[in-house]
C-alpha cells in the first residue's frame, strides 16, 4: 500500500464506536432511532432504483416484530474479492465504517459518491444480519454477528433474476425496545413510492398476514391526488401545477389550490420528510408569492380595497416538494427541517419562472387562483372584523351572530337559563332532546378542547370552539368583559364522567380561569355530573357518579334477595335523552358542583404548573378539583 489514510483508519477501528455511541451514527436509540436503522438498508434499495436498475423494492417486518428483511432486484452487491484487501464488497459494505462519524441523516448518496453509508451501522447494531446475493446465476450469503462476519461470503445454492437481500434484527442490549411500528413503515414505504415513480414497494407485515404493494407511475401527481381526496379538499382548479427538475437542485413539486382554508404542503429532502420545513420550504413560500404576485399585478387584476397578505397567496394551497441535494443539514429536536441556507434561493428562482410561465399559459386556470386568492384575502378582512364584533355587541341587542351548532333556549337572557357546554356532537345530541327548551341551552363542542394555557387573547379566539362559546356567553371577554350581558344564570361545563371527560373539563376550566375570570368569580361556572353506573336492583334504579358511590349503593341494598343489574356508561351520548335529563339536566334531581377559586395564588401556580408543561399531573388535578369543589343542590 503506497498510502496510509484516513480510510484505513477505520478500517482498523471496525465497528467498535458505533456500538459504544450509537447516538452519533444514529441520532439515539429510541424508536426513531430503531427505525433509522430500516431507512439505512431501505435507501440503499432505493439507490439502486434512482440508478435504474431496480423496480421492486419489498420489505417484510416478520412475526416476531423485531426483524426485518428487505430486498431489491437490482445488480445485487458485487461479489468479487478486492485485489488488496481480499475481502468480497459485501463484506466491506458490512463492517467497514463509512464517511466518518458523523450523524449522517440519510445523505443524496448516489450523487455523494457514499453508496452504502448505513449498512455498517446497523451490521453493528444488530444481534444478526444476513446478507444475500443473487448475481450471474449464483445465490452468495454472509452472516454477521453484532458487526462480526460469522464466516466468508459463501456460494449458498443457484439463482435466478438478481438481487440483494438483507435481514436484520437490532440488538436489544443497545435497543431498550426492539418493536417496529408497522404504521411508521408503512407510510415511508409508500412515500418512497411516491418520490420515485414507476417503482414497485411491497409492504408484508408477517403478524397480520398483509401484503400491501405501492406503485405510482404519477409520482407526485398521485400523490398530490390522494392527499386532497383525504383532506376532503375541493380542488380550485382540475391541473394541477407540476414542476420537474433533474438537476441543480433535482426537485419534484407539484401544487393545487383548494377551497380549504389552510395550507397544506409536504416536503421531503432526499426522501427524508422535513415536517417542520426549513429553507426548501421558505424558497418555495418566496418563489410562489412573487409569481403570483407579479401574474395579478402584469393582468391588471388587483382586488380593490384589500391588499394582499402573503398568506392569502397560499391559503388552501395543497402540495409536495421533493428535493434532492448533496449534503443536507437537518436541524431541530426531530432533525426534521432543513437548515442548508444556499437552497431558499436555488428553490425561489426555479419556482417562479416555472410556475408565471404556467400560470401565463393557462390563463383560465390562473383566473380561478387569482379569484381564490382575492377571496381569501376579503375573507381574512372579514374575519378580522368579525373577531372585534365577537367582543363589541352586546346580548340585548339581539343582533347577536350566534354560532350555527347553538341550540339556544327561548328564555336566553333571564337569570334562570343555563347554558351547557357539552363535549362531542352525540352527547349534544343527547342534551338537545333531553332538555327543557325554554331555559337549557345547548352548545356542543367538537373534540379536545385547546389548551390555552400562556395563550394570548388573539390567539384563543382564531379557536373556533372557544370563540363560539365566547359569542354564545354574550358577556365578551378581556377588557370589553360585562358580566351584566351574559345570556346565561348558569354556565355548566358537561363531559363524560371519565378520564377524557375529566380532561375536557379541565381544560374547559382553564381557558375560564385565564380568559373569563369574573364568570367563576361571580360564580356562575358549574360542573355538571352525569352518572358513570345505572345500578338496578328489583324495581328500584340508582345512579352512581363514580366506583365508590356505586359500591357506597350497593352495600345499603345489599340485604335484598334482588340481584343488582349494573350498566356503565361509555359516554353521555349513549345515554337516553329521558335518562340523561333525570339525572344530569333536571333542576330537580341532578346535583351540580359550582366551581370555586379557594386560593387564587395557589389555583394560579397550579395551572400553570399543570396546564403549562406536566401533562402526567393534569389527571390528578381535576380529580382534585373536583373534590374541593362546594357541591350543591339546585
Ligand atoms: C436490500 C438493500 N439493498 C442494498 O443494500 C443494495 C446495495 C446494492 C449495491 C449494488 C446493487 N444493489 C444493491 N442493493 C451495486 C452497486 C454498484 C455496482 N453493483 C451493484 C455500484 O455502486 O457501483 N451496492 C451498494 C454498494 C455497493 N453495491 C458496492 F459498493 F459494493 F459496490
């Protein structure tokens, strides 16, 4: 050997530093990173597709949930022995350490001239790995051991086609949990299909007896096409805009605009998706606002009496962008943005020619976006407007704009209505037929409330939930607050009696304490409480609130020959109207908590403590709460 170089350093190094710090060749050794070491073998498949010489690429996450076999029908590895090391390149593949160190997050290898960077590295980190080639007519194996070759790369038996094929199970002395996510795989398997047309990926999930095979001869297109009927988006225009570059950046991007109100655009960097964005995605942002920009001011079609915002451009945007460059750097806690700062522009000039020469050669296409574009900016005029409106009127002009999903009560104003903040769309239901209408309100609210926990006021009220609770109040909130104007005598949070129910509460009870806190000062905030049992014992029926009042019911009736009959409630939705206005609704039966503020410093740490970071905590909390809370009989 004429030379003693770096190479040859590692070479002697073996695999012995990726074992001890696995966390620099891949970012950790948690479930992102075990399934970093998939990505490593799948992007060597997928490499040998880019080049052209593979079309299926499958991958079977066997039974045990902890091994993997992957394969493609490429070249397979070369088999011969390199005349000075005499070793085979499968074997150097597999236990020599490429490129350094460093936390490689998947590098453009075909361009980089890095082929096969990984392999190495999850070869040490597995327990075994069994390489197999199918070249030239002849079927080669070699096994490894933690990154040890457990014999010489071997003729193992004939073959057709060719191939490489590689199992892998990761060491569970390095791995705390070795269990693939079949939904994590899965989706990057079918992503792959996307960013690389034409080739074939088979998914088998062994423990589901499920073979899944993604193929995409669109490419983005149809990918683009899927993620719009998923979003239910109505498209704005039926072409979408595709842009295609093979070089300098290599980028795929294709855009649609759609009748939904935010945006909605992918992004990948060589395969690797960057959720949280970066560069490529503000080249993108840049690229797309001067383009349209300049096609409605050359057309003369600026709207008047609203200026553009460059958020208008891009609302109900819908889209994906994937790039290829040679050495992306990913930054943030996921590594999921990219930070290299020479892309924004790369990106911004070959956007906006490409997508003004579109727009100017489809001119009845561009007038839909243009249009879409003006009404997103009139709406957001709009909307703004519509925001100060929610805390300028007042409850007694009546010119109040009640939200739509209010079901309101004929007497809403007097001091003996009640609105109830009901959780899902059922249990309001529910409510709405078990009411009595002239002094219960309903307003039901969809899903998981937001945490408002340190949100500004301006912030809470982009929420529609919350800002459709805060018109149906009628009192307005912050500096225009008057307590006088609430609709309501009684403001009554009702939920589920369980642990998401509590959840709700809780968080119901938060954004009331931060943002509304003369309505539990006044005392006009309860919690309502639905049974959790139906206890039937002979021709008597109780209802417990939880375990312990059930158990308290069934040791006072316990004497009697009846066998109780006891039925737990899954939800107020499954409840009957009549059932539900017995015992939770009903004036007369029911019995409500008003909620109280004992020690405002103590309650004020509290939330902010709980609602601000420990999610763990919060449980605790509301049942907690609740306890403190002075129960009352109305
Ligand atoms: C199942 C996962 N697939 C692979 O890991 C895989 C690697 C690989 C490959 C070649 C072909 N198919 C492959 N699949 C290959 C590459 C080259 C020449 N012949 C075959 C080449 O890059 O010149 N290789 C990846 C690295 C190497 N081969 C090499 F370094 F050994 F050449």
């Amino acid at each position: 050997m004429s030379n003693y170089t770096a190479k040859d350093i590692t070479v002697l190094e073996g695999l012995e530093p990726v074992r001890k710090r696995p966390g620099m060749y891949i970012g950790g050794v948690g479930t992102a990173g075990l399934h970093h070491l998939v990505w490593e073998i799948l992007d060597n498949a997928v490499d040998e597709a880019m080049n052209g010489f593979a079309s299926n690429i499958s991958l079977t996450l066997h039974r045990d949930g902890s091994s993997i076999t992957i394969s493609d029908d490429g070249r397979g590895m070369p088999v011969d022995k390199h005349p000075t090391t005499k070793k085979s390149a499968v074997e150097v593949i597999f236990t020599v350490l490429h490129a350094g160190g460093k936390f490689e997050h998947g590098s453009y290898k075909t361009a980089g001239g890095l082929h096969g960077v990984g392999a190495s590295v999850v070869n040490a980190l597995s327990t075994e790995l069994l390489a197999s080639v199918k070249r030239e007519g002849t079927l080669w194996e070699m096994g490894f051991k933690r990154g040890q070759p457990t014999g010489p790369l071997k003729k193992a038996g004939s073959a057709r086609g060719t191939g490489t094929t590689v199992f892998f199970r990761p060491d569970p002395t390095i791995f705390p949990k070795v269990e693939f996510e079949a939904a994590t795989i899965r989706e990057r398997l079918e992503v792959v299909s996307y960013i690389h047309k034409g080739v074939r990926v088979t998914f088998e999930n062994e423990s589901e007896g499920a073979k899944e095979v993604f193929h995409h001869e669109e490419g983005l297109s149809d990918y683009l096409r899927k993620i719009v009927i998923e979003r239910n988006a109505k498209p704005v225009h039926d072409v979408p805009f595709v842009h295609a570059r093979e070089s300098d950046p290599r980028l795929d991007l294709v855009l649609q605009w759609t009748e939904a109100t935010d945006e909605h655009v992918r992004s990948y960097v060589n395969g690797i998706p960057t959720g949280s964005g970066g560069t490529h995605e503000n080249g993108l942002r840049a690229g797309l606002g001067k383009a349209v920009r300049n096609y409605i001011e050359t057309h003369n079609l600026s709207p008047k009496g609203v200026t553009l915002a460059t958020e208008d451009i891009r609302e109900g945007l819908t889209g994906v962008l994937s790039l290829f460059i040679q050495e992306p750097q990913f930054q943030g806690q996921t590594k999921d943005r990219l930070n290299n700062p020479e892309v924004t522009s790369a990106i911004d000039s070959a956007v906006r020619p490409a997508l003004e020469h579109w727009l100017n050669h489809n001119r009845t296409i561009a007038e839909s976006i243009v249009a879409r574009v003006i009404l997103a900016a009139r709406a957001r005029e709009a909307s703004r407007a519509a925001q100060a409106e929610v805390t300028r009127k007042t409850a007694t002009t009546g010119r109040l704009n009640l939200p739509g999903k209010l079901s309101d009560c004929t007497g809403a104003g007097r001091e003996d209505t009640e609105l109830f903040v009901v959780e899902g769309d059922s249990a309001g239901g529910s409510a709405k037929q078990g009411r009595d209408r002239s002094k219960q309100a309903i307003l039901p609210l969809r899903g998981k409330v937001m945490n408002t926990e340190g949100m500004t006021l301006a912030k809470v009220l982009e929420n529609k939930e919350l800002a459709d609770l805060v018109t149906a109040l009628g009192c307005g909130m912050g500096k225009n607050f008057d307590l006088t104007r609430l609709r309501y005598g009684k403001v009554i949070i009702l939920a589920d009696a369980d642990s998401d129910g509590h959840h709700i509460a809780t968080l119901l009870l938060t954004f009331l304490y931060r943002h509304l806190p003369q309505l539990i000062a006044g005392g006009k905030v309860f919690l309502a409480q639905p049974p959790l049992y139906r206890i039937d014992i002979g021709k008597d029926t109780h209802w417990a609130l939880d375990d312990d009042h059930r158990d308290r019911i069934l040791k006072s009736h316990g004497n009697g020959r009846a066998h109780p009959d006891i039925t737990r409630f899954k939800g107020l939705g499954e409840m009957m109207p009549k059932v539900l206005w017995e015992t939770t609704l009903s004036p007369r039966t029911r019995r409500l908590l008003r909620v109280e503020v004992v020690d405002q410093i103590v309650t004020d740490r509290v939330i902010n403590e709980l609602m601000g970071k420990d999610a763990s905590a919060r449980f605790r909390f509301i049942m907690e709460r609740a306890d403190q809370a002075e129960e009352l009989d109305v």
